[in-house]
C-alpha cells in the first residue's frame, strides 16, 4: 500500500463503510482529509487500518470530514424575501411540508419556524430535518446555543422583524435564556415542530413519501463535484411540488439541466413545470 | 520565463488583506483590457459587512470583476473576487468550489487556501502576487505555488501599508521578483 492515494482511500471507505465520498469536489475532500491526518498525526496508511476496524472511529471521521459551518438568519436579505415574497404564498395550503438537507446543527430550522410564526402558519407547518452527521443531529435536536456565538444575528433579526410589523415578536420570546450562563434554548413549540433524521444524501434514497413545499439545502452542494450536484438536484426536483421553492446558499448556482426547470430569484429556486429558456 | 510560450499560464492568483484594496484597485485599471488570463484575487474582508468591495473595484478596472459562484469556470481576461464568507478554490477543470469550512488565519476566504488549491491544480502554470497585509495568510500557498515552480511576486515591503503578509512571504522563500505596485503593473502587461 506504499502508493495509496486519498482517491483509493475513499474507495475503501465506501467498501467498509456507509459513507461514500468518492463523488465530492476532489480538492476540498482532499484537503479535508489531510486536515484529519495533520490533527490525528497520522498516515493515509493508519487511517485506511482504522476505518476498517474502528466504527466510532469512522462515525468520528464523518463528524470531522464534513463542513457544519451554520447560522441564525444565515444571509438576512434571503430570509427577508422569503418572508414577505414567497412564505405568504403558502397561506392558501392545508399542510406546508419543509424538508432541511443537511440542516447541521439547526439554527436555520428554528430560523424557519420563527418566520412561519410570525406570518401565523406555524400550526400548518410539518418540518423534517436530515444530516449525514449523527453529532450534529443531536446537538440540533438540543436547541442549545450560545448567546455571544448568535448575538448579531439576533440583532439583524431583531431589526428585520420590527420593519415589517411593529407588533412582533422579538427573537427572545422564542427562547429561554439560562442565567448566568452564556446559553439560550429554543422553546418546546418549536422544537416538537421537527423531526430530525440522520440520512446521507449521496448513498440512501430519500425517506419520504410525502413531497415538499419548501426544501433548504445551504452550502451542502458545494462540496460536491457538478455529476453528483446533478443527481441530489434531481432528487430535489423530483421531491418538490410545482411551485415548490429549493433554497440553496449565497454563491451556489444551478447548472445544466436544471438551470432551465427552475425560475430562480436571490437564492430561491422555484420548480417550474415549464422550461425556462431565457434564465440568466 | 521569455521562452515561455503564448497562454502558458492558467491563471494569476493575487493575495492582500482589507488594506490592499486600493493596490489591487489600482492593478487591475493599469492593466490592458486584452489580459489574456483569468485572474483570482482573495482579499480578507469583514463578515456581515455588505462593503461594497466588488462594485468598489468594478469602478476602476479595465477587465470585468465578478463573485464566482460555485463550479463556474474561469474564463481569460476576466477577474474573479473570492467572495465573502467563503473559501475559494480553484479545481482540476478550471472551475471554482467554494467551502464554509472553519476560518483559516483568522479569514474566511483565506489566500493560503486559494494559492494552494491553485498551486494542485495548475502547478507550475500559476503566477502567485501577495500584497500587502497584516496577517501571515497567504505566505503558505505563495510557498506552495514557489515549491511547483509556478511564478512568485511579493509587493515590496517598502512599497506597504502594513507588510506583515509579504514579509512572512519572504521568510519562507526567495520568490521570483519583488516588485512595486507599478512593477507589477508593468510585469502583467508584458507577460
């Protein structure tokens, strides 16, 4: 094994293991994977031993291998279009089904709910939330975070949510706060809205029946390479009602096929039954 | 380098912090309008902040200026901004892949990661400029793009603002010139 490559690391990954990376970007997987050798101070040689024989360790792995990067209100002026041009649309809807791939450690799920909230339409609303990562599932499941981590972006919401109705809620009535601790915990109304799930988009079907009204997937697809993007999108595609809405992350973009199925406008996709030529 | 063919290059990457703008500003309206090569600055910049960076140089520069969107391919004569909260990379194919990965020297994007994504995919085929800045990111993937035996420029200390970013540079290697805003102006134009 004196010339194994990161390309026949992941190979054997996937024989060993659930987990399929061979299809994301070559460069950033690659670089993912040195991180975890510099951090472990090992070699390709000693990971490739230990996925084979270790299960927590590759559950580990995973945690380390994937991006969870997050945030309240991630990109204001996208929430904000959703807010008061594409949510509102929903109102007319018995059920409003919202599907979060790769929602790491939740605070755009509960970002979500308080929106639906405050536009009333939280009763109709049925959310599931899925990630390829056990740990951030759990942590997400908590709804415990830290104040100092999210204080700007409570105060951009804040000020959002007051332009457009000066009786809102504040962001601090969706919460409990913990004294003398740096921590806030979203409140149980919201936190018996989701149904969280590990499942990887890449190697197991899609669990639901059901299809969507408003999928997330922020910055998932970034880290994979464009046939790969094309399957998930397609997936996506299929998943979602016509005039359904795929939200995707600040500098991502559709490309090929796809470009032309959905009318897009910021970072809001919409399935069109019909091709959109004149995209740009 | 005189020997070297038309197009031999795949692309130039530039590197600087905040305060670099008006270097690089001042680059891109020096350079001809028929640069035939894709250029990718990373420059750190302040998060949450809607700073106006990307119209800023747009206003001056000769060739268009844009925020590459994941997998876009890079195209000749056009400048391409690591957008904001991002990291940039540069693939095999030409193409862009952004990450939210963890900051990296304190910066998301961050020039260390850009340089060597640049350096993997295009080895020798890359010309590396650091600029001023006050921050060692950036002196690793410069080092990177050198170790390939791409082409390495470092902005003249005495030329600096703050030269912390090309003086960690320097510290880990002899890169191939260093040159003033002005020399580098002049070398892009005649490459």
């Amino acid at each position: 094994m004196g010339n194994l490559t990161f390309k026949t690391y992941l190979e054997e990954l996937k024989k060993h293991t659930p987990y399929n990376f061979c299809e994301y970007s070559d460069n950033s997987i690659q670089r993912r994977i040195d991180k975890v050798l510099k951090d472990h101070k090992m070699t390709l040689e000693d990971l490739l031993h230990l996925t084979r024989t270790d299960e927590a360790f590759v559950e580990n792995l995973v945690d380390e291998i994937t991006v969870n990067t997050t945030e309240l209100f991630r990109n204001m002026e996208t929430w904000e279009h959703l807010y008061t041009k594409v949510f509102p649309n929903l109102k007319s809807k018995k059920n409003i089904n919202i599907w979060h791939a790769g929602c790491s450690t939740g605070q755009e799920v509960y970002s979500n709910l308080i929106l639906f909230n405050e536009l009333g339409l939280l009763d109709k609303v049925k959310v599931v939330a899925t990630d390829i990562n056990q740990k951030v599932i759990s942590n997400a499941k908590k709804a415990e975070y830290l104040y100092s981590a999210h204080q700007s972006s409570i105060q951009d919401y804040n000020e959002f949510i007051k332009k457009y109705n000066s009786n809102a809620h504040t962001f601090e009535h969706y919460c409990d706060m913990e004294k003398n601790t740096d921590k806030f915990v979203f409140k149980d109304f919201l936190k018996k809205k989701v149904g969280y799930m590990r499942h990887d988009l890449v190697s197991q079907d899609i669990p639901f029946y059901q299809k969507f009204d408003v999928i997330f997937c922020r910055n998932v697809l970034i880290y994979f390479n464009p046939e790969l993007q094309m399957r998930i999108v397609r997936k996506f595609f299929d998943k979602l009602y016509d005039g359904g809405v795929l939200i995707l992350g600040n500098h991502e973009a559709l490309h090929g096929f796809f470009k032309t199925r959905f009318i897009r406008s910021g970072m809001v996709y919409t399935k069109s039954s019909t091709f959109q030529f004149k995209y740009k | 380098m005189m020997n070297r063919k038309a197009s031999y290059y795949k692309s130039v990457v530039i590197g600087g912090s905040a305060g670099s703008f008006s270097i690089v500003s001042k680059i891109l309206a020096g350079i001809k309008s028929d640069f035939r090569y894709p250029i990718i600055v990373c420059l750190h910049r302040l998060k949450h902040i809607r700073s106006g960076l990307l119209e800023g140089i747009n206003l001056k520069s000769n060739l268009p200026v844009l925020e590459p969107f994941d997998k876009d391919n890079m195209e000749a004569g056009k400048v391409y901004l690591a957008p904001s909260n991002y990291h940039l990379f540069v693939e095999f194919d030409s193409t862009f892949s952004l990450s939210t990965e963890e900051v990296h020297n304190h910066s998301r994007p961050s020039i260390d990661y850009t340089f060597s994504s640049a350096s993997t995919s295009f080895r020798e085929k890359v010309i590396g400029i650091i600029l001023t800045g006050a921050n060692k990111d950036g002196a690793t993937g410069m080092h990177e793009i050198h170790k390939k035996k791409g082409y390495t420029i470092v902005q003249d200390p005495l030329t600096c603002d703050v030269d912390t970013m090309p003086k960690a540079a320097l510290q880990l290697f002899t890169p191939d010139q260093i040159l003033s805003p002005d020399g580098i102006i002049e070398f892009l134009n005649n490459l």
